[in-house]
C-alpha cells in the first residue's frame, strides 16, 4: 500500500488546493469531525477532498497516542511534518527504515512501572537526545538530530510530552 507519509503529503496538498492554504483548511475543520473515526471517515475525508479508506489511514496514522480521537494539533504537526521538501525526504526514508525501533526506544522512555505509560513526563531537546541515544545507531545521529529539531519546531514547544 501507500505509505503514510505519502497519503499525508497528498492530503496537505489537496487541503492548500481546495481551500487556498492551510489556515483557511482550518478555519473550516469542525471539531466534532475529530472525536471519532467514524465521524472523521465521513466528514474528514470530505474536508480533505479524498476518500473515506485514506480518510481513516490519515486517522490512525495521526491519532499517536491511540486516544481514539484526534486534536487539532495533532492533525496539525503531521500535516507539516509530510511537507514535502528535499531536506525532510532524507529523515523520512530513515524514519520509515527504521519506526519501529523509534516507537520501542521511545516506549520504553515513558513507560512506568506496571506497563503504563507516564504522560506528564516532558522531554527537552537533550533528554531527547539521550533517550533516542539508541536510534542514532539506526539512523545516523545528524538525521535523528534534525528530527528531533524538526518535530520540536513544528510542536512549537520546547519539549514533548
């Protein structure tokens, strides 16, 4: 299948085409369209101008921390982290490489005792840096870097929860 970041980036696409740009999308995002995936397969997927299936990859793919529901910020930062650009393309083709080792090290960071998962923990750029220490292998350290940098810009913080 198509991978999500690409669905992604023709999503944010057809969003700047339909409504001129990203912030007039917004503007006519309801946030009831977000509460669930049924919701967002049937009202989502006529925002976004595509079809219901892709409609429901952008949810799951978008709704990180499987609440069931999306926020607006969420939607937000994935739709900008898939810009497509050529500096992105090279931390994305290793993000893709190697996810699954990313979601295992950052798993591991947050979870507590008992298997659940910590989500007043906050992570600065070191913390970061050190808790992703094991990605770098994966990755290279300049990509996980970057990453690190690009998901904190687009956040708009100066850590991650």
């Amino acid at each position: 299948g198509v991978s999500p970041c690409m669905i992604m980036c023709e999503a944010g696409m057809q969003l700047d085409q339909k409504y001129g740009s990203r912030a007039k999308a917004f503007e006519q995002l309801e946030d009831a369209w977000l509460e669930s995936p049924t919701a967002w397969e049937t009202y989502g997927s006529k925002w976004l101008g595509m079809s219901k299936i892709e409609a429901l990859k952008i949810f799951r793919f978008t709704d990180i921390d499987r609440s069931g529901s999306l926020t607006r910020e969420e939607l937000e930062g994935v739709l900008e982290l898939s810009v497509a650009s050529i500096d992105r393309e090279d931390i994305r083709v290793k993000v893709n490489q190697c996810y699954r080792g990313i979601e295992t090290t950052l798993r591991n960071g947050v979870t507590q005792p008992g298997d659940d998962l910590d989500d007043e923990l906050r992570f600065g750029t070191q913390e970061l840096k050190e808790l992703l220490e094991p990605v770098c292998r994966m990755m290279g350290r300049v990509e996980t870097y970057k990453l690190i940098d690009l998901v904190l810009a687009i956040t708009h913080e100066d850590g991650i929860t």
